[in-house]
C-alpha cells in the first residue's frame, strides 16, 4: 500500500456507509491502491477483465457504443464511486469503456481477493451485493432514458418510413434492460447462496430478493406474451358480465392494497351489466388499470372502482388520490413502453406496457379509454364499453 491509509478509508467510508471500521480495512487490505494519468482507459467494453475499482481521488468518464458503433458518453464518475462490478457478481465482458478524464488514484481489487473477502463477513457480502444490485439498477436506468431519447429522435426524423421498425427497435432495447436488472440482481444473489456463507436473517433476506426479482421477470414476460397473442389472434367475444371481473379484479388485488395502505371500494349496479366481449383481455385490462392505481398511491388512501350502466355503453370507473400524473406525461399515459418515473419525490418503476395493454383491449373491443388526473390529487380512469 502507499498514500495516506486514513484518507482513503475515509473514502471507502462514503462508498459503503454501513461498513464497521473493521471491514472498511479488511476491504482496503484486500486491494491495492494504483495511481493512473489522465486519458488511461481502465476498462474496456467487451473486454473480459477480473478488476473491481474504486475511485478514490479523480474524475472518469463512461462511454458505450450504440447504432453503427458510435461511442457515447453515458455519464461521468468521481471520488466515492466504483465500477467493474460485473466482474465480481457474473462473468460477462464489460459493458462499458472508462477512461481517466483526470490523474486518478483508484483501489483495485482482484476478482480471486474479493471473493475470498465474501466468503469469510456474510454481513460485508450482503452489503456488498446490495450495493452492485443498487448500481447496476441505476446504470440501466442511465441506459433506457438515453436510449429512450435517441429513439425518440430516431422517431421524429423518420417517423413516415420507419415507424415500425423504429418501434420493434425500441421494444427490444427496452425489454432487455427491464430484463437486465432483475436478472442481474436475482444472478448475483444466487450465487452468494450457493457460497454457503449465509445463515438466519440474511439467508432468507436474500431469498426474498431473488423471489421478487424473478416474479418481477414473469411479470413482464407475460405481458409481452399477452400482447404479442393480442396482435395474432383476434378473440371470440362471448356474453360477459363486468361485475364478476371487477369482484374478480378486486379479490387478485387486495393483498397488495392492504400492503400499501390502500382501501378498495367497489360500486356495482343491482343487476347484471353484459357486453359481448373477451373476458380474459378484459380482465387484464382492468387489472392493469386497478394495479396502475394501487402503485401511484405510495401513501395509501382509497381506491374506488364503480361500474355504470349508460344506455347504449357500459363504463367502469377506476378513481384513486394517489400521487397524480404530471401534464406532460397524460398524453402520452397509454403508448407502449412510456411511463412516469417519478412524482413529487416518489419513484416509480415498470416497462410502460400495462396501461398500453388496456387501451389495446378496449379500442378491440370498439370502446374507449380516457384518463383525468391532477399532480397530488389523483387520478380517474374510464373505461366504456358498448353494452349486450
């Protein structure tokens, strides 16, 4: 080792603030600290390489390849971050080339030392895992706005001609991304598991995440199932009463209202209301609607779903006064793949394919689908359906 040991765990103290003074310097033993002049690439996209790194004192710069291999800087790093993470929880190439944009003065630790560290503190493990977990979700958020904004671009400028394909482009980089996370994270907690050094609270701590990660997985595997069966086949529509889909919708949704705080009222006319229609698609759309409110309602309160005969058309309302959707993004609230990332501090996450799903089931079944929101008030969702 060389430099001043206390500046550089004061340091690692701001990278992992939960760390005891005692696993702060066996994490500073196990590396070695490197200095590098500006403009060293220190990683490589593509390259198989075995380093973990923490920047201790100077400024690096990310950048990735795109379209036609054009490089593109995603972000810039500085003392108190790390990078090189994949090559500790998965063995995959690096992702992305960094380069000294300053001198930089970087602890570098080997993947065969890290390892050792895991396997004798479970805590330091746990912590460690929850940090890269942690990075990596922020990295691929980095990764889809930038990749939302060229295609947005790419959109604009040949919108006439390449509609279509501008639009596969874009689900297929989207849904690898929301994939990516959840498959990264589950990844590297299995493998800790299988270490063996997990007992007690954190052994189950960590199944929990795995579990999550991967219904999180199913979850949206299965809508881009249902979608890609809503434009190959076309459903038979039968007699289909909307009040046994709302009990429906409700009774599938009540354990993740009563987890968020959320009160479920439901108002049903005496009789049965009919339409002729699919009720697997229409039980999806709602479900997508009912979970769309119970998400954006973080602080609990009600939401109210009511069932209205109008003559001709049946509509079924879905009310809550949750956080809101800002004024522009409600134009955009049902194209596939947009959704609303933050609202007055809270954030939000999802591949912007439920309220897309709705909408496709109602215009299929020649109705219509409207939204009225204001930001810290709430939301109302309708849905009207021509009845039997």
């Amino acid at each position: 080792m060389n430099g001043n040991p206390s500046i550089y765990l004061k340091t690692l103290k701001k990278v992992f603030p939960a760390f005891t003074d005692r696993e702060l310097h066996q994490l500073f033993s196990s590396g070695r600290i490197r200095h590098h002049p500006k403009n060293t690439r220190l990683t490589t996209e593509g390259a198989y390489e075995t380093t973990f790194y923490i920047l201790l004192k100077g400024e690096v710069r990310v950048t990735k390849k795109f379209d036609e291999n054009k490089e593109r800087i995603l972000k810039q790093l500085s003392d108190g971050d790390f990078f090189g993470e994949m090559a500790i929880i998965h063995d995959a190439p690096r992702a992305a080339t960094i380069t000294a944009l300053t001198d930089v003065e970087v602890l570098e630790i080997e993947r065969e030392a890290f390892v050792k560290l895991l396997h004798t503190n479970s805590q330091l493990t746990l912590a460690i895992v929850r940090e890269v977990s942690r990075r990596l979700r922020e990295n691929d958020e980095i990764a889809i706005a930038d990749l939302r904004k060229k295609t947005e671009e790419l959109s604009e400028a040949y919108r006439r001609l390449s509609q279509q394909e501008a639009a596969r482009s874009q689900f297929l980089t989207t849904i690898a991304h929301e994939l990516r996370t959840p498959l990264m994270a589950a990844n590297g907690f299995l493998q800790i598991i299988r270490s063996g050094n997990l007992q007690g609270e954190a052994l189950q701590q960590a199944v929990d995440t795995v579990t999550r990660n991967l219904w999180e997985i199913t979850a949206l595997i299965n809508d881009i199932l249902f979608l890609q069966e809503m434009e190959l086949i076309l459903p038979e529509f039968q007699p289909t009463d909307l009040s046994r889909i709302i009990l429906e919708a409700i009774e599938t949704y009540r354990p993740a209202a009563q987890k968020q705080g959320v009160e479920l009222q439901v108002n049903l006319p005496a009789g049965a209301v009919e339409i002729r229609g699919d009720a697997k698609s229409l039980s999806r759309a709602l479900a997508a609607i009912l979970d769309n409110a119970i998400k954006f309602s973080p602080n609990g309160g009600k939401v109210e779903i009511s069932l209205l005969p109008l003559d001709d058309w049946a509509e079924i309302e879905v009310r809550d006064n949750g956080v809101g959707i800002p004024p522009e993004a409600l134009p955009h609230i049902f194209d596939r793949f947009f959704h609303v990332d933050e609202v007055n501090g809270h954030l939000f996450r999802g591949a912007g394919l439920g309220l897309s799903i709705a909408r496709q089931v109602v215009e299929q079944h020649g109705g219509e689908i409207t939204v009225q929101s204001e930001v810290g008030k709430g939301s109302v969702f309708r849905l009207r359906l021509k009845r039997s």
